[in-house]
C-alpha cells in the first residue's frame, strides 16, 4: 500500500500523525508529510484510519 496527501487539501490538523506517527508527520510549514514509501503492514489498518479522520479528505491509498 501506498499513500499520498493532496498539499491543497491539507491544513496540518495532525489527525494522520495522531493515528500513526511511521507514517505520516507534520513538519514546520503545517502540512502533513508522507515519511514511508511503502506503508508497513502492520500500519495499513492505522493509514485507513487517518484517511477516515482526515478533516480535509487529503489523504488516499494506492494499491
């Protein structure tokens, strides 16, 4: 699994971070950044639960 944020959606609400940190961060410029390139397996149910929480819907999975 593979995740991507639209930075033109994105407002830096940390709810991605919240949901796992080894995947996603938000850095200085209040946006959220993807830190993997490939999501581990063990995170692919917390990635689902970030796109869910996603105030912006800025965050979608590619298979």
């Amino acid at each position: 699994m593979k995740v991507k944020i639209d930075e033109s959606l994105c407002e830096g609400h940390a709810k991605c971070m919240e949901a796992t940190e080894i995947v996603f961060e938000v850095r200085d410029d209040d946006l959220s950044h993807v830190l993997v390139e490939v999501v581990p397996e063990e995170e692919e149910a917390n990635v689902v639960r970030a796109v869910r929480t996603c105030p912006r819907a800025a965050i979608s999975i590619e298979e």
